[in-house]
C-alpha cells in the first residue's frame, strides 16, 4: 500500500472525525430598503399610465441587467462548500481589482440583447 503519511490505525480515527463534519454553503442575498417598495409601485403605475395613452406601450420597455463573473475562482454560494461540525460564519475576502468578465442583457419586446466586455 503507498504511503500516505497515516498508521492504518490513526487513518481510521482521521476519517471518522471527518465524518462530523458538514457542509456549509456561504448564503448571497438581496438587500431589501425601506424604499424598495414604493419604487416598484411608481414603476407600475408609470407602466399602467404608459399603455393607457400607447398600446403598445409594454413594446417600448427594455429590461436590463449585468453579471460578473471573476476570472480568479471568486467564491459564490453555487461553487463552496466549508466542511465544519458547526456553522463557521466564513467572511471570504478577495482582491480589490480582480480581473471579471461582465455580460450586460437587455430583453425587450423585439429579442434579447447581449454583450461581454
């Protein structure tokens, strides 16, 4: 058998301890504001007046966002995994000006427009 550094018998002891251990997944979330509310609702009702006067109103609307994604194995929520018997309450820390690829999305009416930089 190849050496690995371990007894046979400390090997076992290592692997049941291991067995304690679970895995924690860092948690991302959205912050919700005290204003988040009524600009959704003036968002709405700007819609609402919009396709009172235009019909096609909801046509005109292009919906955008962008992501980023970091070339450096930044950690997120879908990828790490801490093995710990109890919550560790990780705080990860990363560079100040790692390198990224954004993708930037609009969806309108006519399709979907997309672009890297």
């Amino acid at each position: 058998m190849p050496s690995s550094g371990f007894e046979p018998r400390s090997y076992g002891t290592a692997v049941s301890v291991t067995n304690h251990y679970t895995g924690w997944v860092a948690l991302l979330g959205l912050a919700i504001h005290p204003n988040d509310h009524q600009a959704r609702r003036r968002f709405v009702e700007w819609a609402q007046n919009g396709t009172a006067v235009v019909p096609d109103f909801h046509k005109r609307i292009l919906f955008s966002d962008e992501a980023h994604f970091w070339l450096n194995g930044y950690v997120n929520k879908q990828n790490c995994r801490i093995w710990s018997e109890a919550n560790p309450q990780v705080y990860v820390e990363t560079p100040l000006h790692p390198e990224k690829l954004t993708v930037w999305c609009a969806l309108w009416a006519s399709g979907i427009l997309l672009q890297k930089r």
